[in-house]
C-alpha cells in the first residue's frame, strides 16, 4: 500500500484528502505545519508527496525544494495542489522538482488518477 503525505496549513483540506486517499487504497499522512514536514517525511518515508503552495514559511516551493535536497527524497513524486493557477506559479513549482501541478478546484478523481500515474513511473 502505497503511502501519500499531504501537507497543507489548512485542515480541512488535510482531513478530506486524508479521508479519500484511504477510501482509495492508500496510506495517508497529514502534516498541517510545513515546518514539521521534514521531520514527518524522514520518520514515514512516504511515497508521493501532495503539497500546497501557499503556507507559513517553508512555503510550498521552499519545502518542495527542500525535499528535493533530501537523499532519500530526491526522485520521490511530488504533486502540487494549489489555489494559484497562473503560469509563473506553476513554472516555479516544477523547477523547483515537482512532478505535478493541480490547480484548486479539482475533481478528487484527477487526484487520484495523477497519483496513480506518478506512481507507476517512479517503480
């Protein structure tokens, strides 16, 4: 069972992706604090990453950069799930080494579909 770690400031959000990657077959992580997410990732090893842009320092494109400087986290997917749907918002996303850009709102199903996809790649 693959395991997803969402991090996201906003709970209600992290509760409902929560519930639905579970309904999906997966095991999910919720991390609500950007700055706890480091240490959250290290300890469960997750692997996909969902993470929105606009949080408390790190933010989004810091954390993803982050991850990306992390061995163990250097070829994990990385999926961004935003608010922000300008060109410029997703081009700093993607170089800063996410995989993918899912701009809010967004049918859960597509989620899932990209999570799927990713994950098959990265075997």
């Amino acid at each position: 069972m693959a395991k997803i770690m969402v991090v996201d400031d906003d709970e209600e959000f992290t509760t409902l992706y929560q519930k639905y990657l579970t309904m999906a077959g997966f095991e999910a992580i919720a991390e609500n604090h950007s700055s706890m997410a480091m240490e959250v990732a290290n300890s469960a090893q997750p692997d996909l990453f969902v993470l929105d842009l606009m949080m408390p320092e790190p933010d989004g494109f810091q954390l993803c950069r982050l991850l990306r400087t992390n061995m163990n986290f250097v070829r994990t997917p990385i999926i961004i799930v935003t608010a922000l749907n300008d060109e410029d918002s997703r081009v700093v996303a993607l170089g800063a080494g996410a995989n993918d850009y899912l701009t809010k709102p967004f049918h859960i199903d597509e989620l899932k579909s990209r999570i799927n996809s990713l994950l098959e790649r990265a075997k």
